[in-house]
C-alpha cells in the first residue's frame, strides 16, 4: 500500500525526531501533513519526498 497513512507518533519514530519537533515542524508548515478531527496525519510518500527535498536543500 502506498498511501499509507501515518500518526504523529509513526512520523517522528521513521524521522528519528521527538514527537514534540516532529508537531512543532508540522505546525509551522515545513512537514506535509493534515489534520484530522484535531490530530495530524501524513502520507507517507508525502513524507518520502520531502525527505529528499531536504536533502537537496543541504547540497545547494
């Protein structure tokens, strides 16, 4: 399945961050993610790709 569909908590375990930056990162709009009822949500080829944006951005 490739729209997975992952939780705060899942994002900040496969980035390697604490689950309060990950939140802080998808508030301030520099994670790709959507709420819903209240609780952020991220699919993981959104999260793929930003990744590797990411890493662009460090090469430039």
């Amino acid at each position: 399945m490739n729209d997975q569909i992952l939780t705060l908590k899942e994002v900040a375990a496969y980035l390697k961050l604490a689950e309060k930056t990950a939140y802080k990162l998808a508030a301030a709009g520099k994670l790709p993610g959507f709420k819903v009822g209240g609780s952020w949500r991220f699919k993981r080829e959104d999260i793929d790709q930003w990744i590797e944006e990411q890493k662009n951005a460090s090469q430039d």
